[in-house]
C-alpha cells in the first residue's frame, strides 16, 4: 500500500522558511540600497552599505527566530490548554464527549447509527487523539513546533540576506546599487517559484507578488536615502 504524501504537512515550515528568505532579500537589500544611495553625497561608502547589510543580516535572523518562536509557542500554547481541557471533560463526562463526537460526524453527513459506532470505537483506540482532530483541529501534521519554526526562520532570512550581501560585496564600482536591486528582484522570483512549487501551487502569482512587494520596499529605501543624504 503506498502512503500518499500531502502537501498540507509542509505548511508550518513552508510558511516560516520563506518568510524568512523573503524578509531576507528584502530588508537586507533595502538596507543596502538605503545606505549605497547616500554615498554620493555624504560619507557613506560600499565599505559601510556592506557593514549595514551584514549587521542587518545578524539582528534580522535573531529578530526572525525570537518572534517566531514567541509567536508559534502562544500557539502551542493554546493548543495544551485547549487538550487539558479536552483531556478533564473525557475524563469526567465520557458519554456526553462520545456523543459530541458522533454528532460532529453526524454534521458532515454520516448516518446516525454508523457516526455513534465510529465514535465509539475511536473513543476506544485513542479519545484525546479523536477529539483533538474532529473536534478541536489539533493534528501530528498542524501541531504547532516553536523551535523548528524558529530555526527555519533564522535559517532562511541568514540564506535570503546573504544573497543582496554577497551582491554588495562583489559588484564592480559604481554599479552596487544596479547588481542589488537587479540580482536581489531575480532572487526573490527564485524564491517565489521554489516556495510555489514546494507548496502546489502556480508559479506565476507567486513570483509576481514577491517581485512586486521587494521593488517597491527597495525602491522607497533608495529614494529615502538619496532624498535624506544620510545614514538613517
């Protein structure tokens, strides 16, 4: 028998690893951007846009990983509160949880007699695991996982940032502004292609959005820095 893999069980990684990468490319880029577009009119230099995006990249991956973790743990949190409260009602009103159960099948279109006797026998296999799936939307594959979302996170925005950094770094004189903003565009419709693919879904749309969004926040960056003349 082959064991179908979906798509949905990447969700929670999915999510937070592109996340990442994308905030990444972005605000590292835009950081980048911000600083280059002053070194014509103040003491700014490639040397201090390449300090900045580095410095972006270090507080950005550690800002990525405490407020996912932070975020997710609230969420796993309510899930163990909501579990708790499931465990003490099974405990205390078995019949009453059975016939919840059975009702909720009854709900999506199982014959009375046949709901009563699937909630029966899956109250007999595993209550909690029941109740948690029918009644609560807890499962193995949405349960929340803090530190995996928080290394995912921490892991793609250091992979994202890298790319506009190593940009800055290696671009030839004068033209540091083009090689970021050019190559962080490519690197985001990359990035929106493989996060469409991973998940199922149209390539165009995805590439699109991302490509829009990180051209508008590098071009409003850029424009801030020239307008300003200074290191905000």
């Amino acid at each position: 028998m082959n064991k179908e893999v979906h798509l949905v069980g990447r969700a929670g990684w999915l999510r937070a690893a592109v996340l990442g990468a994308n905030d990444g490319i972005i605000s590292t880029a835009s950081l980048i951007l911000g600083v280059a577009s002053v070194a014509a009119s103040a003491s700014a230099s490639r040397q201090d846009a390449v300090i900045a995006g580095f410095a972006g990249l270090v507080a950005g991956a550690m800002s990525m990983a405490a407020g996912e973790f932070v975020s997710v743990s609230s969420q796993s949190d309510t899930e163990n509160a909501d579990l708790a409260r499931e465990r003490i009602e099974l405990a205390a009103t078995p019949e009453a949880e059975t016939r919840e159960l059975a009702d909720i099948y009854v709900g999506r279109g199982v014959e009375a007699t046949l709901a009563r006797q699937v909630a029966e026998q899956l109250m007999a296999h595993d209550a909690l695991e029941a109740h948690a799936r029918d009644e609560l939307g807890i499962s193995a594959t949405t349960r929340a996982r803090p530190v995996q979302a928080a290394l995912a996170s921490a892991a793609s925005f250091t992979a994202g940032a890298a790319a506009p950094l190593a940009l800055a770094y290696f671009a030839p004189g004068g033209l540091l502004r083009a090689f970021v903003a050019a190559g962080s565009l490519i690197f985001l419709a990359v990035l929106g292609a493989l996060g469409a693919r991973a998940g199922g879904a149209g390539l165009a749309r995805p590439m699109l959005r991302v490509t829009f969004w990180g051209a508008l926040a590098m071009g409003i960056t850029a424009a801030i820095g020239a307008l300003f003349g200074r290191v905000v």
